[in-house]
C-alpha cells in the first residue's frame, strides 16, 4: 500500500459547495500497511523482506523505490489487473481532511503465485510476521501459517476483522481493543478480560496475545499470565502506524533472540515514540537504543 500525503493551506470555503478548498503545497509518499510494517522493521536494523502483490502502475514503482530507499528486500508479484492499493490524504495544520482510498482484491493466480514464493523464501528468514489489512493479500493464511511453524519459525499476526480462526496456530497475535471486542465480545472487568482471552488462545492454539490498549499500553497474555506495559506518556499527534511499529518492533527484537517479554517493553518505548510522529513513521534504532550502538 502506498501512503500518499497532500500537505497544504486553507484560507477559504468553497463556492461551489460548504468544503475547504486546500491549496497544496507540498506532498509526499510514505510505504502503508504492511509495507510500513517491514520499513520499521529495517529501521530498526532488521533485515527485513516484503513479500506483497501490487499492480503495474505509478503507485507499485513509488513502492518499489521507496522499498530500495527503506533497505528492505522487496519479493514482488505483479498484477496488472490490480490497481496499486493507495490511500490519499489531505491534511491543512497537521489536521487531516479527508482521506480517498483507491483499492481492489488481487487475482487468485497472484496470490497463488505470492504463496509459492513464500514458501521458497522461508527457509531465509527467522521470524514470519503477517500484517493483515483485509485487502485480499492474505487469503491463503492458514496456509503460511501451518508451513512456517512447520519450519520451526515463530508467527506474528497483525489481525483484521472476526475471523480468527484462519490465525491458528499463530505463535503471537496482536490485537487493539475494538479489534479484540469484535471476537470475543465486550469484557466487564479485567478477570473477565483474562477469562476470554484465555478461552481464545487455548481454542486457536495461541502461544501468545499482545493485546495494544492506546493510552493505557499494552496487556501480554501467555501460559504464564498476564503482564501489562504502561503508556510511555508522550505528547501525541498521530496513532496512525503505531501497530505497524508495534508488530515490527517486536519481530525485529525476537529474531534477534530478545524474549518476549522484553521484546514487549522495548515495542511500548517504541510505541510512545511513534505517536509522536506525523504520520506513518518509523522508530529508527538510535531513538529506541540511545546509548548502545548497532552492530553489523
């Protein structure tokens, strides 16, 4: 997915209807979705690879350009029926207006393709992460999960949607709260929470759940209990992303050996920083490490 900002000036209402007419001054283009997703991941000094379907337009060659600009290893499939997924925003004084979204499901020869792939890349990479955004890119799932656990490779899942059981078997699963609430229903106390969380691990076979909670930080879930991360108090401007670097933080931190529950605090820290970013950024190593340098 391709993140496009149009940044600009609003100094009148329109005549024609009541909508602010914004003369721009500026744009710019950012890597979405699980492409932003890999960006923080390699910001972070992983190495990261996308492997993703695009179309064959201008939007997938900002992609790919922006891709060799990230150090992330880019494993294409084209589909040049598919226009390339963008989201168009508008923003006047850091204040967004409206944002316009061009997007259609792959083929099913493309995401076949992207599935053969996938299995030849695993042996390559330590840690697997699927960020789900519902755009038809991850429709064999289930698929990619079962061979990657097979390979021994521990299974990030950014969800999407009330589905989960096309998630079985995930090593860790990270839901925000409405995206948790729409699988297991509205929680009453914090035992309660515990109780259906726990209920959906042991249905779906989830080692972990990371359960991201915004301004209150963030709950883990695993055979050992439950622990919970403060909010690093940040100014905030912009939550948009903060998932991805969540995701990303922690696949970065657990493919180089980092336990899981260190691994979380290091995602809260990032988190914190994140927000305080306009936009969809990233946290680069210096920010989160200050006072350890990155080794080759």
């Amino acid at each position: 997915m391709l993140d496009r900002y149009w940044f600009g000036d609003v100094n009148r209402i329109s005549p024609e209807a009541p909508v602010p007419v914004v003369l721009v001054q500026r744009t710019e283009d950012r890597l979405g979705a699980a492409a932003n997703v890999a960006r923080n991941a390699a910001a972070l000094g992983a190495r990261a690879g996308l492997l993703c379907v695009i179309g064959d337009d201008e939007a997938a060659e900002r992609i790919i350009e922006l891709l060799e600009q990230s150090a992330v290893e880019s494993h294409i499939e084209r589909d040049a029926d598919l226009p390339t997924t963008i989201k168009l925003r508008v923003l006047s004084r850091q204040q967004q207006l409206l944002r316009v979204d061009f997007e259609k499901w792959p083929t099913h020869e493309a995401l076949l393709a992207g599935l053969t792939k996938f299995e030849a890349l695993l042996p390559g990479h330590n840690v697997v992460l699927l960020s789900d955004y519902a755009k038809g890119g991850l429709t064999h799932v289930t698929k990619m999960i079962e061979s990657a656990r097979a390979a021994k490779k521990p299974v990030l899942i950014d969800p999407k949607g009330d589905d989960w059981e096309r998630y079985r078997g995930a090593s860790l699963i990270t839901p925000n709260r409405a995206e948790l609430m729409q699988v297991v229903g509205r929680w009453s106390s914090e035992d309660d929470l515990r109780d259906r969380v726990e209920r959906l691990r042991a249905a779906l076979d989830l080692e972990a759940l990371l359960l991201t909670r915004s301004e209150e930080g963030m709950t883990l879930y695993t055979d050992a209990g439950a622990v919970h991360e403060p909010a690093v108090a940040r100014e905030v401007y912009d939550v948009s992303g903060a998932g991805d670097t969540v995701i990303a933080t922690l696949a970065a931190m657990i493919g180089a050996g980092v336990s899981l529950a260190s691994a979380v605090r290091h995602a809260n820290r990032a988190a914190g920083i994140v927000v305080g970013k306009i936009g969809t950024a990233t946290v680069e190593y210096s920010e989160l490490f200050p006072d350890t340098p990155l080794r080759a």
